[in-house]
C-alpha cells in the first residue's frame, strides 16, 4: 500500500509545531512567574457549566466554573448563615476569592458560536456547592455578578447547570496572586433595621381534580424590580425564596414529591408576581 508522504509530512509539521508551541508556553510561563513572584500559573479542574444569556443582545454565554485548591476558599459558612446573609442589606460583605478568565470564543452543541468565560473558585468550596443547592445557586450568582463587574456584561439571571457538561472548550492556564490580599472578610453580624417579611403566597395545583402534574406557586414581592434581586431553591418538598436587601423571605414545605430540575421560574415585572411551576413526580 502506497504511503502519501505529503501527509507524514504535514504530520510531522504539525507536531513540531505543537512542540515549539508547548516550549514558548513554558518559557512564558516561567517569565510571568520570575517577573511577578506575588502570582503563579495554574490549571483548574473541570467543575460545572453554566448557559446563560447576554441580556443587551441575548447571545449565549457560557460559564465554567472550574475549582483548584490553588485558590483560597471564602470563611466558613453554614446554609442558615448564607440564608441570613442573603437578607442582609449588603452580601458584598462576604467575599468568594475567585479567579476570572478573559472571554474565549467557542462552538456549543448546535455549531453556532458563543462566549465562554473560566472562574476558578476553591475546590473544597466548589464541593460543599455541589451538595446543598443553595449554594450553587450562590456560587453561580456570585460569579455572574464578578463578570459583569469585571467585564461591564449584563448577564441573565434565567441560567442552567448543564447536566453532561462540566466543561465548555478546553481547559487552559490563569495566572493568579498568590499573595494574600484583603479579599476575605468576615461576615459581621448587625441588627438590620428592616425584617425579611413573608411574601403573600398562593399553591395550587394542576390539574385541578385527579392526579396532579403540577405545583404552581404565585408569590407577589411588591417593591421588587427585578429577578435580580431574587435566590430561588426548589427542593424535592420545600421551596426557599429570598428576596435582597431584606425584603422578602420565604420558606416553605409541601406535600409533593417535585422534579427539581424541570422545575422553572418566571417573573413579572409589571405585576411583579413571581411564578413557580414544579412537575410533581407521580407516586
């Protein structure tokens, strides 16, 4: 059988050309850290992946949540912690360090393009997110809101955690401090002087006789401008709802089993009715 030597020969161009690629980026690498000690390269570990949309011309984002331990994790937090920290009047208080990447473009499963951005937060962190829904949704909003800060984006808050996914593109190198700043403070306990209120709230399923395939919840936050401002946990027979700063807070168990992650959410400004639709699980 006849060989192409053409084709060996691109081959073999292409591997030396992977191979001076790689050797430029090590002795990058070792120029960025000799240069600035106070910072260091890392390569981050897959986490999750986040879609999401930009709201002033509604392409699609992406967001990689990686974790290294590379990276300091935030003081320790208890999910009642968070739940109070989230009806304070100023979350900012307390700080997640984490790493943002520079936007990188990407193709996603229906060969359209889309942007992709990498945060790196503390691994053990990442894996206490992964176990309470709470604070996933946290760590992501948390990251959403540190690009939009760094980046001047205006991101949707409508986003998904996508199931086979943990990664879109390919993993690559960022440069982080590693000398302490002054990023982590602690969460300070003070009396607000406003009390979270229980929003006026109405269940009901559908349909409405026989077995149900619906929880629907309607809850009316006046005074709230935005899904912004709002966290939303749907638990298999418990919703949890807070609303910032310290308006509403919400928490409640139901007598169904919910599929949690078909379970979606819409908010009407003009009513500012907050919509909540659970399939619930037949028994």
């Amino acid at each position: 059988m006849a060989t192409d030597s053409s084709l060996l020969n691109s081959e073999l161009e292409l591997q030396q050309q992977e191979e001076l690629y790689q050797q430029l980026l090590l002795q990058t690498v070792g120029k960025m850290q000799s240069e600035n000690p106070d910072s260091k390269v890392i390569r981050p570990q897959p986490g999750m992946c986040v879609k999401t949309f930009s709201e002033t011309d509604k392409q699609k984002v992406f967001v990689n949540i990686c974790q290294s331990n590379s990276v300091p994790p935030p003081p320790d937090l208890s999910r009642e912690e968070l739940v109070e920290l989230l009806q304070s009047e100023d979350p900012s208080g307390y700080r997640v360090p984490m790493s943002l990447g520079e936007p990188h473009t990407e193709i996603d499963n229906s060969s359209q393009g889309c942007t992709a951005y990498d945060v790196v937060i503390n691994q053990d962190f990442f894996q206490k997110c992964q176990k309470d829904p709470l604070f996933q949704q946290f760590v992501i909003l948390v990251s959403l809101e540190g690009l939009e800060n760094k980046y001047n984006l205006e991101l949707s808050r409508d986003w998904k955690v996508l199931k086979n996914r943990r990664f879109l593109g390919s993993v690559s190198e960022q440069n982080i401090r590693t000398k302490s700043r002054p990023v982590i403070q602690e969460l300070q306990q003070q009396e607000s002087s406003t009390t979270a209120k229980i929003p006026e709230f109405s269940l009901f399923v559908e349909p409405s006789a026989g077995d149900p395939e619906y929880l629907i919840a309607e809850i009316k936050l006046p005074g709230v401008s935005s899904s912004r401002c709002l966290v939303l946990d749907v638990g298999e027979d418990q919703l949890v709802l807070t609303a910032r700063p310290s308006l509403f807070h919400l928490d409640i168990f139901h007598p169904f089993l919910i599929d949690q992650e078909n379970s979606v959410a819409q908010f009407n400004k003009s009513t500012q009715i907050l919509t909540v639709t659970m399939p619930v699980v037949p028994s």
